[in-house]
C-alpha cells in the first residue's frame, strides 16, 4: 500500500501581530482535523506552528493532491480563520486568497509538501518549517543534505547512496522545472539554486531508483496574489535513514546559519535561526527568520511524534551566531542589503512611490530641478 504524506500550511491570524498562533485558532484547526480523520478522509493528523503559521501533517492513501485531503485542509484554515477573526487576530486569514475551494489548494495560498512512497520497515521524515522566510530558503540545506560530501558522509561511505540524488529545480516565475542529477551535474545545480529569488528546490530524488526523498513547498504568495500579502514561510519533508540521509546529517547544515529573504514585511534579508518549538515566536522586527524541526516515525500510516529535533544544546551556537547576524544586518536599517532589492520589492509600497514620483526623472544633462520655494530667476547677492 503506498502511503501519502501531505503537509500543508497557512497563516491565517497572528498573535501578536505577526509574532505567534493563538491557541483558539489552533485547536479549531486541529478539530476539524480529527474530524477528518474520524471520516476516513486521513489516517493520522499532527498539527504544528511555527510563528504565526499553521501546518496539518497529515497521512493518507489518496496520493498527491487529492482534492479531499486538499479540501479538508481548506476547511481547517476556513474555520480557524473565523476563530481568527472573532478575536481580531492580525492578518485574519491573509494566505487564504480566494473565498471558495477550487479542487485543491495550490494556487489559492497556503503552501504544500507532498510526496508518496511505500512505507519502509522503519520510516523517519523530518518535516521543516519556517517562518519570516521563502522557499528558496531549503536551496543550500539540501544542497548539503543530498549532494555535499562535507556534510553528509552517507553519500561516500554507505552503498545505498553512493550513486547520488537528482533535484528537481522549479523557476518560480515561469512553473517549469529542471531534473539534474548530481554528482555528475553539480555545477548546473549550483547555477541555478544559487539564484534564489528564481530558483527553488521542489523535490529531491535518489538516483539508484528513483525514491522520492524530499518534497518542498514552492508557492510564492505575492506572484499568487499580485501583491504583498505575507510571506511564503515553507515547509519541507525529508525522509532519514537507511538509503537516506541520517538524521544527523539532515540536521547538519542548520548547525550554521545563513541568510535568507523575508524578514520585516517580507523585505529584509536575515539569519535563518533553527529553534526549539518553544522558541518559534520571532519577535525582534519581526524575527529573525525562524525554523523547527518536527522528527516523526510512522507506523502503518499513523505519526509517531513529532519530536522537537532543534530542542538540543548543540546547536545553542547556531543560534547565538544568528543573534549576532541579526545585529550586523540591522545596522544597515532601510538601506540593502539588508533591504532585498528592488526586483524583489516589486509587489511592496515601493512601485506606488515610484508611480507617484516618475515624473520627476529627468534624463541627465537636464537642467536641475528647482527645490520648491527656491525663486526660480531670482538673483541672489
């Protein structure tokens, strides 16, 4: 029996401001989704936060986008918005961009992992989350999680891997995506996900057979939207073990921080910090970046966990490193590249400034304009 596992997400009301869930909107979500899973419509449900941010983990033998896990989905967020709204949480269900389900949710806001397999003698995933972040984010941990040497030692040493990972690289604003496989095509990767603001990791597949080993999220909310409605705050299935990545070596790359989009308003660049669940309430301007990891194992479809896997000392390091990260950037304020840059500010209040003050360039070489009050032709002594 092939088993799905789908982990969809939304921000459907803040707590204060943009900073936590309210436990309300949580447990209505979670009731609906034990409803389902009373129905038949699931097998297991775990619900998760990470900052303002809900996601169901949910198993299933539907497949990939089945319009009934979608729509109980919809329903979940629908009715936690409603919640939301009747305590005036902040931005009241602003991932759900459409007033009515349309087979499934892709398209119409929250964000969406999954992935279909046959379920293995023992079968770890790790579900990422984050938030104040987009999906470009996952690039460089899976980089290193299936293709770096340096980081994890399965990929020389145990068999099962040796022969490499393919990724599948979506560009964002076209909805194509690319196949490479590494090692052989490494460098080709490198050239595309490297390029964040375009090119983001969909899934990742082992070589020796075609298994799927890691589903990401790739929806971007504001080219859904036309504007800035929040940001996109991914989530990621790994699978661990045996064929796979260990568990540590998956974790591996959070161990150091680095930079990515969506900070303040979703227009800052800042340290992705990997935090315990207890911890995943950004705060200082509205961040830093934030992530969890939610370890699970699954016995016959149901979810044993989720286990707080950033909830360790070891990576106390990682963490005080991003606070230090966070005060360099924040010295730049308004000005890039702490700020992203204007290609990605396009669906902010930056093209109404721009709008309303285009007139105003003058090709070089102009006389220069006359500051208000100056007394055009006035001669002064």
């Amino acid at each position: 029996m092939k088993l799905t596992l789908s982990v969809i997400k939304a921000d459907i009301g803040g707590f204060v401001g943009h900073s936590t869930t309210h436990p309300e909107v949580v447990a209505k979500v979670r009731e609906v989704a034990e409803a389902g899973k009373e129905k038949g419509t699931i097998l297991d449900c775990s619900v998760i936060t990470c900052g303002d941010d809900i996601a169901m983990v949910m198993t299933h033998t539907h497949g990939v986008d089945a319009e009934r896990v979608h729509k109980l989905a919809w329903d979940a967020f629908i009715a936690g918005t409603e919640v939301a709204k009747s305590l005036k949480l902040y931005g009241a269900g602003q991932d759900l961009l459409s007033d009515a389900f349309s087979g499934n949710v892709k398209g119409m806001g929250p964000g969406v992992a999954e992935m279909e397999f046959e379920e293995r003698k023992s079968e770890p995933v790790i579900v990422f989350f984050a938030d104040k972040t987009a999906p470009s984010a996952w690039n460089l941990p899976l980089y290193e999680m299936f293709a770096d040497p340096m980081n994890t030692a399965g990929l020389v040493i145990d068999p099962s891997m040796h022969d490499g990972f393919t990724f599948e690289v979506m560009d964002v604003y076209s909805g194509k995506a690319i196949l490479l496989k590494t090692p052989a095509e490494l460098y080709d990767l490198l050239v595309f996900i490297g390029a964040t603001s375009r090119y983001v990791v969909r899934a990742v597949y082992r070589n020796s057979d075609g298994e799927i080993a890691a589903a990401a999220s790739t929806q971007k909310l504001s080219l859904m939207a036309g504007r800035y409605v929040g940001k996109d705050d991914p989530v990621l299935i790994v699978r661990a073990q045996s064929g796979f990545p260990a568990v540590g070596e998956i974790l591996e790359p959070f161990g150091r921080p680095w930079l990515v989009e969506g900070w303040m308003r979703g227009s800052h660049t800042g340290p992705l910090m990997p935090v315990s669940f207890a911890q995943a309430k950004p705060t200082r301007f509205d961040g830093p970046p934030r992530v969890i990891a939610a370890g699970y194992q699954i016995c016959e479809g149901r979810l044993i966990g989720p286990n707080d896997l950033f909830d360790d000392p070891a990576f106390d390091v990682a963490r005080e490193r991003a606070a230090h990260l966070a005060n360099f950037l924040r010295r730049q304020g308004i000005f890039e590249p702490h700020r992203l840059p204007p290609e990605e500010m396009e669906y902010t209040t930056l093209p109404k400034v721009l709008e309303k003050l285009k007139d105003r360039f003058k090709d070089v070489g102009e006389p220069e304009a006359k500051a208000p009050g100056s007394g055009e032709g006035e001669v002064h002594e």
